[in-house]
C-alpha cells in the first residue's frame, strides 16, 4: 500500500510513522496505472473500477487499483469498449438496415 507524508510530519520520519493512503484522486489512480485521465473516468463509468464518492469529489480505494490489475493479469475483465449506436442496434434487429 502507498504512504504519504502529511503537512508537519514529513521531516525525519520513518515508514512506519507515515500514514497509509486509501483513497487516490483519479488523476493518481491514472498515474499508478499509466493510463490517461479520461480512461480512468471511463473505467469507474463502466463500473470496472470503484469509486468512492465524497462531496463532489471521486476517489479510487487503492485495493480497487490492485483488484483491477489481478482481474486483468487472470484475463477476466469485464470492460466492453463502447459500442456505436448503428452496431448496437444493428445487433438488436441484424434484419433491419441502419441509416
């Protein structure tokens, strides 16, 4: 799990004084996992990451991160890239020519 030095505990500390971060801003989460922004959205949108709502901020549990990483090392995602609207419905009614 990550640490972080809070304001006024930073100088000369140990690991073990340091407190133990849980929650990570999307922009972090994006980061540990090299990806861009607006994938991390796309991903906690698809419900393949969690979030954690507070206030109107989103935050990503660490655990989440790592639980995501292990689905993918196993090969079970469950992430769909999105699907245009005319192959959507071109797979609902396959008979039926899309405009």
């Amino acid at each position: 799990m990550r640490k972080r030095n809070v304001k006024g505990y930073g100088r000369g500390e140990t690991n073990e004084q340091a407190l133990e971060v849980l929650l990570l801003t999307m922009t972090e989460a994006a980061s540990v996992l090299s990806i861009g922004r607006t994938t991390m959205y796309e991903l906690v949108a698809s419900g393949e990451i969690e979030a954690v709502h507070i206030g109107r901020s989103a935050r990503v549990p660490v655990a989440a991160v790592e639980e995501f990483v292990e689905r993918r090392r196993h090969g079970r995602a469950t992430f769909r890239a999105p699907k245009s609207a005319a192959r959507a419905k071109r797979e609902l009614d396959p008979g039926q020519p899309t405009a």
